[in-house]
C-alpha cells in the first residue's frame, strides 16, 4: 500500500500467511483485528497500528515508523527489526508461547542499526496467554535491543 496521502483501513486483513507491505511517503493506520500470519514491511512514511497485528514479524525501514495504540502479538522466533523509527509508547504486546518461552535470551526488538530510534520507555502493557515466573522484557541501550529474558522456569513478567 503507497501513495502520498494518508488510509484508515477499519476492517481487518485476513490474507493467511500473506504479508502487507506499507510504501509510499503517507500514512496508513490499521485500525482492524488483522490476523495475517506473514511479515509487516514498513518501508516509508508512517504506519499507525490501531489494531491488532496478529505477528510480530516486522520491519521499520528507514526513514519509516511504526507507531499507534494497538496490539503486536509475538510468537517465539518473531523479530521486530527497526531501521527507522519505532514509538512504542502506546502499544501494547501479547507473548504468545505453546507451553514454556524458549530458556535464555530471546531478542523481541532490534533498534541497533546506525540511525534506528526507538521512542517510549516500555511497552504500554505485556499480556501473557500463559503464567510465567521471572521473566522480563529487558531495555538493553546499550546494544539497542529489547530481549526477552526467561529462565528455565519462569511467573510474572516485569519490565527492568
């Protein structure tokens, strides 16, 4: 989807494991429950997440962004890669794992390429389908990454 002016779409895309990919120097604001399975390229201008993406499998290119008060869903071997600018500030994130989250540090967000910025010091909110113990979603500036930190067993998730 391109194009210089802005698009609300209201209703939800459902295209199974197609992927949607955001051009032009517009915005597009996804206000629906979209359940594509596949990627969610956003390679200029702004794309506003009202809704729900249904995978967390995105890329912000440069000099794009991601931003809105909607839901990512996230679901183990998920990355979001930032090229341009993400605001997560208003959106919230659903952990989606059948049985444990992988052990270990998993990586949800990447912001280390040069230029990359992430804007909003947490996600608005973390659901969890499921009771874990100790986990945390760690703000490393350091490498500019977002990982997920989990235990061998873990109860709440909390931010650090």
């Amino acid at each position: 989807m391109g194009g210089a002016g802005g698009l609300i779409v209201s209703n939800a895309i459902h295209t199974g494991t197609g992927s949607l990919i955001k051009d032009g120097t517009g915005g597009l604001t996804l206000a629906g429950t979209n359940t594509y399975s596949g990627a969610t390229l956003v390679s200029n201008g702004l794309l506003v997440a009202k809704g729900v993406l249904a995978s967390a499998k995105v890329t912000v290119s440069a000099p794009a962004t991601l931003a809105g008060s909607g839901t990512l869903h996230w679901h183990p071997g998920e990355l979001i890669t930032v090229l341009g600018s993400l605001d997560i500030s208003q959106l919230s994130m659903v952990l989606h794992a059948p049985g444990a989250l992988p052990s270990g540090d998993t990586v949800i967000v990447d912001y280390s390429a040069s230029g990359a910025t992430l804007t909003g010091a947490t996600f608005a909110q973390v659901n969890r389908d499921e009771i874990l113990s100790e986990s945390k979603l760690v703000y490393d500036a350091g490498i500019k990454k977002i990982v997920l930190r989990t235990p061998p067993r873990g109860t709440m998730i909390s931010f650090q």
